[in-house]
C-alpha cells in the first residue's frame, strides 16, 4: 500500500516542480516550440530516478497525451509536442521520439529514433530542403511492441511487434511479426500467447 501512495506523492510533486517550464511552452507565448525544446534537453540531462519524474512530468504537462506511468530515460527527448505516449511506455537510454503515437506497454530501446515520418526533406535547385511543419507525418506504434537498440522508425508498426536492433523501418508493418535489416523486412512471427505447460525444454524452445 505504502508504494503506490509514494509514488503518487512523487509524481504530484513532479508536477507542480515543472509545472513553471511547462508554462512557458503552453500556445500563445511566442516562440513556445523553440521553449518546449530547450526544456526537452534540460530535462533530458537529469540524471536518476529524479530526473525520470521531472521528465515524466514534464511531458505530461505539455505532450498531447502521455500517461502518469511512463519511464523515459536519461538522454531521451521527445522532440515533437504531438506526440502521445500511452500507458506503461518505456523510453530508453538517448532514444529520440519525434511525431509518434506509442501504444501502451511498447519499449523503445536505447538510441531508438522514432521520426516523423519519412519526407521532412525533399530536393531543390539549391539542395535539400530544411525541415518544416508541413513536411512531418505522425508514425503509430502499436500496444506491446519491442523496438531495438538503434532502430529507425519512419512508418507505422503494428501491436506485437518486434523491431530487431538497427532496423530501419521505412514502411509499414503489420501486428505481431518480427522484421530486421536495412530496409526493414520480415522475419517471423512473433508468438503473443503463453506456450502451454509442459517439460522446460518445450517451454523454452517457444521463446523468440
């Protein structure tokens, strides 16, 4: 009983700790994009368990949606204000989250990029072009998806997924199969039901 109430307690007091940097994103107050992202690599740079709260509180004050259970570790920066992350979301190590809609209970590993979308550049007469709002599309991760260490993300993957490590996902993935490699492509699917009960080496070989 005692644990749940002190992380409540904790993640109140995180609120109202950032609830000051979070006023000064909030639309209507100049150039909020450009504050929101100073905040982001503020927070980004506390370390710990404390630095996860502020973080998390951070983003709950000013990300479209993002729930009171997420972990987003030291070095990750959610870099768009629309993104929304969704309950029991794990957000690794330097990992950098741009348009995305993350479905609960999805892990993002360490390093993962999550962009928005594919076209944030195209060729000019003068080169490629810069960014701009225009150009960005929102990817959908779905529910209990495992993204790997270093993954790029620029199309929607699907609920029971996993995305092998250094993958590069450039178009959209169906639910509950494996992919690898650059560019992305199948590998198996992804058992998402408990093996039956049997001896151990049954039980292990239904292990991914």
């Amino acid at each position: 009983m005692m644990r749940p109430l002190l992380v409540r307690l904790l993640n109140g007091l995180s609120l109202i700790a950032t609830s000051g940097a979070a006023a000064t994103c909030w639309p209507g107050r100049g150039r909020s994009d450009l504050v929101y992202l100073f905040w982001t690599h503020v927070f980004a740079s506390l370390p710990g368990y404390p630095g996860m709260l502020l973080r998390r509180a951070f983003y709950r004050w000013t990300l479209q949606r993002c729930a009171g259970d997420v972990t987003i570790e030291f070095g990750a920066i959610v870099t768009q204000r629309r993104a929304a992350l969704g309950p029991g979301v794990y957000v690794g190590p330097y990992a950098l989250v741009g348009w995305a809609d993350i479905g609960a209970h999805t892990l993002v590993g360490s390093r993962a990029s999550l962009l928005s979308g594919g076209n944030q550049h195209q060729w000019s007469p003068d080169g490629w072009t810069p960014t701009v709002p225009t150009s960005l599309a929102q990817i959908v991760i779905g529910s209990r998806t495992w993204i790997g260490e270093g993954a790029i993300l620029m199309a929607d993957v699907g609920s029971d997924c996993m995305v092998a490590a250094g993958a590069v996902v450039s178009a959209g993935v169906p639910d509950g199969v494996m992919v690898a490699g650059n560019p992305a492509r199948f590998v198996r699917r992804v058992a998402t039901e408990a093996p039956e009960c049997g001896n151990d080496e049954q039980q292990a070989a239904a292990i991914p």
